[in-house]
C-alpha cells in the first residue's frame, strides 16, 4: 500500500499525460491498434475499390473472420454480426417466446438483454448474484425456474466467467415438456475461459461485442455469436440478411472493413488480454492491504480478465460514501470511476416501469457498493500509481466527513442522468402517500392541467414551488397550455411531471438542470395531498438528488408573501438570504449558507 508520504509526493506531481482530459472506468478504447490494424483497413478499402469486387455483399473476409473466430472459442459455427446489442435481440428471437414466457438473467449488468426480452413479449425474472464473482447465483436460478422458464441468460461479468456448468445442468435437470436453454453475454469477456476452454463453446449459443470499450474491438461496433447448433447458426445467418428466403430478418451485418480488422485484433487478442491481467494484477498488489477495500476475486475454475477492475467499498459506505468517493476522484483528480452496474431496475424507470423490483438484496447492495477505477493494458506505472493514489486520498477523505444520510430509496445516484433518477425515485416515493403516480407530462393532459392549476389551487398553493415556464405567463385556454407543453418537451434540459390519484390530476412537477451546478425544481401540489407530506418530500427528494450528485447550488425563488412556502423550505433547511430567494450549498456534506448574511441567518435558521 502507498504510505501517506509516497501518496502525497505523487499527486503533488499533477495527473500524468494528459491532465485535461478524464480517465475513465469503462475507456473508450478497450483494446489498442497497431500499424497492422491501420494496413488492414487501407488494404480492404484499396481492394475494394474495383466497381467488381465493393465491399459485398458476402466478402470472403467476413467468412474468414468468423471461421477463425469459432475456431479460436472451440466452437462449430460463429455468425458476425453489427454489434452485441444486435446479437443479443437475434438471440431472443430465435427463443419464439410467447407472452408470459420467461428468461432467467441478472440484473446486475447493461439493459441489452432486458431489453430485448421485453421487446419479444416475454417476462425478464431477476436472478440474484455471488457476491464475490458478481456472476449468477445458480441456487436463486434454481428457485426461479417454473413451467414458463424458456432460458437461463447468464453474463460473464466484467471479464470473469460464469458458472455455466452449474446453469447447463439447472437446465438440463427442469427441461421437461420443453428444453430450456443457456444463452450467454461475453461481451466483456471475450479470450475469457472457463475450466480451461475458451468462453464460446458451451451453451447454446454466447454473444460477443466488438464495441469500442470492449476487449477486442472492430472500428467502435461489431458482434459475434458463437454455436454449435447447425440449424440455429443457419436461422441466424438468414435473419442477419433479410431472413434469407423463407424467414423475418433484417440487415445486421458486419461490414468487410470491421472484419478485417478484427482477423487482426484477434490474434492480439490473448496478448491485449495477458497485459489487461498484468496491469490488474498491478493494481491489487498496490491495494491490497487497504483495509477499506474488498478487491475483484478470482476463482480457481476462470481467468479474470478485468474488463473493470471493481472494488466494493465497506457495507456501512454503501450508497453516499461511495458516491462521495467517485465525485471525489472525478472533481478532485480527473478520475472518473464507472460503477458497473448497478441493478437495471433501479437504474432506468423503463425497466422497473415493465419489469418490476424484485428486490435482489445481494445485487442492490454490490449496485451501491461498487467502484471502478480505469484500467487498460496501456495504463503506465506512473498512471497506475496516480490512480491509487487519488483513491486512497478520497478514502481518507470521506473517513474524516462527518456522517453522510440519504433518504430512504436513494443511495444509488452515480453517473445517472439526474431527471431519469428523480423521476424513478419520484415514482418510487409517492407510492407512499395512498398509491400516488407519477409519470410523463403529455399534451393531452393539457386540459386536466389547465382546470387542476387555474381552478381547483388556491392562489398560495400556485406559488408553492411554482413551476414555471408552462403556467407563467398565464395561459389564456387549454388548447394555448398544450402548445406550451409541445414546446417545452422539444427541450431535453426540461420534464414536467404529474402527480396522479387514480385519474385525478393532484400535482405537477418540473424538473430542470441548466448545468450540474444550477438544478431547478417547480412543484405544485393540490392542499388536500400537501398537508399529508408529499409536496414537502417531492422537494426533499430533489434537494437530496442535487447534494449526492455533487451539484453546488440549488435555488428556488418564492413570492416573498408565500409564508406557508417559507415555513416549509425552514424545515427543509432553507436559509433566507434576502426578500425573495433562499440560497443554500454543500460543501463535505453539510449544508451550509450561499450568503454571509448574519442578521437573516440568525431569524431563519433550522
């Protein structure tokens, strides 16, 4: 571990190479190109500029590519495609699901496969995970199985293998009346292995990515899918042209350029990957005797290859202090740590909109715990040595912060676009006051709007929070207020929401963010619901979303006659600083006053 003296010396020196711009968990460039790659691409394009030959339809570079690629992985058949996310949606295709079928995946990973599930009518059941691999639990898949279980979608998480053994023989054990089958997600494990073998040849088919970040990659996009089922590779080369003769299908080729380049990054691949290991490796001996970090495990059955190198920070650090530590490292240091990934259904409304919160307490906690600084096989000693530093000074200096609280249900705010998250935890809140709604502001609710705001608000509750710009200047009619409310979602800065009881209209809010530095919020709340708390807490939510999100200020103007607003930004801990605008900051966690006003601070402090 880096000593307190050796820690200093180095930031003392600033950020190696570079400092402007910001390192990333996930690099933009998983891989590295050579002088090869660059006459790969040259060569193709020279050849293929005969009016003869173009770039296809079927050139035999693609061929090559996918033969070399199933070779390498040990499987029968390898189908290249324009990118993971494709293979993936080809994958679920090739299911046939019927509504109320159901794939077994995890929830801790991208929404690809979520995604693509729901798109083909089936029903996405939440696996919980291992909390050492962060791989699928095969004892909560068993207990996830029913008659509809179609597939068990494991992913190979972030570089390490999953236990497909174990998922083969789960399968193999519940397919009664029909097979259910084990799909995998080796995009960020692509060399990986499993028992010795290459990750590709088990299952019954396994997705790769090409993409920019990834492991090996072919010009930013590209796929794989690996089988050794004929009549499944056949299905997916026709539905990848147009569905050949007789099928659906699409175009999802790779084009010649990207094979080319891949030939040549494929045989980099286990070289890119034994440099990935040592850099890795780098690391945890730099680390290791931190006694605030649990580093990435490694068990005897797989090679890691650390597509991230994830850290869980302790238990009791969940949430807030881990997201400390990441606006930490990214304002102080020009680090900036991915956090990959927390549970879908947390991070994207969509997802728990369609799929629900199954609660998986394992991956919900691993979501808030978890921390990935940059690692690529390129990364330097000295940058390496920065980076550790940088996150042994931020550990330091969230031990000294006083104690950090967030409001129940919002721990998990790292690099989320702060109007999806209120929206999702707005959602998730005001189901506490009698089953309230909160959704999307649409232009047919221009009229339910028009007569809530205008005619059942008292002229103090049109101020509370007052959501401009929709209801100020004063619409003149219903039909005016719907071409406000078309206007303004033409700007993705601004959403408005409403807060619904059944089909009555009870609420609306409006959430904006100029900068990270300058949210505003607007919210207007019908009596009866802001005597209960809502209105209070929609606002408490918000304020608490700007404080964790790093976000300096926020500011909030009240008509300066507004004593009911007054009384609850006092409880809020609003400090006013002049007639008509309460400012407040956070510095280290604590809220403290924008202006040094004595004389105000004394007569409205909380």
């Amino acid at each position: 571990m880096l000593n307190l003296q050796t820690r200093k010396k180095i930031l003392s020196k600033g950020k190696p190479n570079s400092s402007k711009i910001l390192w990333y968990g996930e690099p933009n460039l998983g891989s590295w190109y050579t002088e090869t790659e660059i006459n790969a691409v040259v060569k193709s394009l020279r050849e293929s500029m005969d009016w003869n030959v173009g770039f296809g339809p079927n050139p035999k570079t693609i061929e090559e590519f996918e033969n070399a690629f199933a070779k390498y992985c040990g499987s029968k058949y390898a189908i290249a495609t324009n990118s993971g996310g494709t293979g993936i949606d080809m994958a679920i295709v090739c299911l046939d699901l019927e509504p109320g079928d159901e794939v077994i995946c995890p929830a801790i990973n991208f929404k690809s496969a979520h995604l693509a599930i729901l798109n083909m009518g089936g029903k996405v059941v939440f696996c919980d995970i291992d909390p050492k691999t962060l791989n699928l639990d095969p004892n909560d898949v068993e207990k996830k199985i029913t008659p509809r279980t179609r597939a068990i979608f494991p992913v190979h998480m972030n570089g390490l293998a999953a236990p497909l053994d174990d998922l083969l023989a789960i399968a193999k054990k519940h397919s009664k009346s029909h097979k259910i089958r084990v799909i995998s997600d080796a995009a960020r494990c692509c060399g990986g292995t499993y028992k010795g073998k290459k990750i590709g040849s088990k299952g019954w088919m396994t997705i790769f990515s090409f993409q920019t970040q990834k492991l090996m990659t072919t010009l930013g996009e590209g796929g794989m899918i690996t089988t050794n089922d004929e009549k499944l590779s056949k299905k997916l080369r026709d539905m990848r042209q147009f569905g050949g003769e007789e099928s659906w299908g699409s175009n999802y080729k790779m084009t010649k350029i990207q094979a080319a380049v891949g030939l040549v990054q494929l045989k980099r691949l286990d070289e890119m990957n034994r440099r990935r290991r040592l850099a890795a490796k780098r690391r945890t001996e730099l680390l290791k005797d931190v006694p605030e970090l649990t580093l990435p495990y490694e068990p005897y059955y797989a090679e890691h290859l650390y597509y991230v190198y994830g850290i869980l920070v302790p238990k009791e650090w969940a949430g807030v202090k881990r997201d400390k530590i990441i606006t930490i490292m990214k304002e102080e240091f020009g680090v900036v740590c991915s956090v990959s990934n927390p549970p879908t259904y947390l991070r994207w409304p969509y997802i728990a909109k369609h799929c629900g919160n199954p609660q998986l307490p394992i991956s919900e906690e691993i979501g808030r715990r978890l921390i990935c600084p940059p690692l690529h096989p390129l990364l330097t000693k000295e940058q390496e040595l920065y980076i550790c530093a940088a996150l042994l000074e931020a550990i330091e200096e969230v031990k000294n912060l006083s104690q950090l609280k967030a409001l129940p249900g919002i721990e998990d705010v790292s690099e989320v676009k702060i109007k999806d998250k209120i929206i999702h935890h707005l959602t998730i809140q005001s189901k506490l006051f009698g089953k309230l709604e909160v959704s999307s502001l649409e232009i047919k609710d221009a009229r339910k709007l028009f007569n809530f705001y205008f005619k059942s608000l008292s002229e103090k509750a049109r101020i509370f929070f007052n959501p401009y710009p929709l209801l100020s200047p004063r619409p003149n009619s219903p039909r005016e207020l719907a071409k406000k409310i078309k206007d303004w979602k033409k700007e993705n800065d601004w959403t408005f929401l409403k807060l619904s009881k059944g089909s009555e209209m009870i609420g609306i809010c409006l959430l904006k963010r100029y900068k990270t530095d300058k949210p505003t919020t607007g919210l207007a709340v019908s009596e009866k619901y802001r005597k209960k708390g809502p209105g209070v807490y929609l606002q408490a939510i918000v304020d608490e979303q700007a404080k964790l999100l790093g976000l300096k200020k926020l500011i909030i103007t009240i008509a300066p006659d507004n004593l009911d607003s007054f009384k609850v930004h006092q409880k809020a801990g609003f400090v006013k600083t002049d007639n008509s605008v309460p400012h407040f900051t956070y510095k280290n966690g604590e809220k403290v006053i924008d202006r040094q006003d004595i004389e105000m601070i004394k007569k409205f402090e909380y």
